[in-house]
C-alpha cells in the first residue's frame, strides 16, 4: 500500500514539475525584441471602479498594441500598458523604436527607445 501511495505521488509530483517548468518557460524565459508604434494612442483614466482617484488624483496611462520581432525573426502580438500616473506618463511617438525583453505571453522588463541605427538588419525590415 505504502509503494502504490509513493508511485502516485511520484508520478503527481512529476507532472506538477512538467507543468511548472511549461508555465515557466512560456511566462518568463524572455528574448529580445524589437517594436514599432504604428499608431497613437490615447491616454486612457484608470477606472478601478466608480470615481477610482488616489489622494484625490485621477491617474491614467496607455495602452499599447505592438507587433514584436525577435532577432530570430519571430513575430509575436503583445499589449503593453505603461505604468500609471496622475500626469500620465510619458506618451511613445509614432515611429519610435523599442526594445524589450519579451515572453511568449508577455512583456517581461521594458520596453525602452532604441535609436533605428541600432536596430538588426533582419529585424528593421520586418518592422518597416
């Protein structure tokens, strides 16, 4: 009895792991990529709520669409919001270049500017 209990926890903790290390890798295990702002957007008021304010200030940021290419020429379709502000944050231009470190789901560190000089060869094309 006792072999059977252990041969199935082995067995959960194995797939526990599998599944741990799958959610891992497609959540956080990052590349660098590369982005163009293709369109302006708005600034958008936080909404956690009604009349959602924080010492009487309303806060907002932007939201972003943005086509990522890796260096290995991957394309991926990831939203980025900036962080909240009572002023707003600082708005990308259309034109601008990124660069962040991005997952399978998600933007992980980033983004920030690059100059398009910068920018791989391979990549630039895809972007433009």
């Amino acid at each position: 009895m006792k072999k059977v209990f252990g041969g199935i926890a082995a067995v959960l903790v194995v797939i526990i792991g599998f599944w741990g290390y799958n959610y891992w890798r497609t959540t956080y295990q990052t590349t660098t990529a590369y982005a163009k702002v293709t369109t302006v957007t708005k600034k958008k008021a936080v909404e956690n709520g009604k009349d959602y304010k924080v010492n009487g200030q309303q806060y907002y940021y932007y939201d972003y669409d943005l086509t990522w290419v890796t260096a290995s020429g991957d394309t991926r379709d990831l939203g980025y919001e900036t962080k909240q502000a009572p002023d707003g944050p600082m708005p990308y231009a259309q034109g601008q270049y990124l660069t962040a470190k991005i997952s399978q789901k998600r933007v992980v560190a980033g983004p920030s500017l690059i100059d398009a000089a910068k920018l791989p060869a391979s990549v630039k094309a895809k972007l433009n």
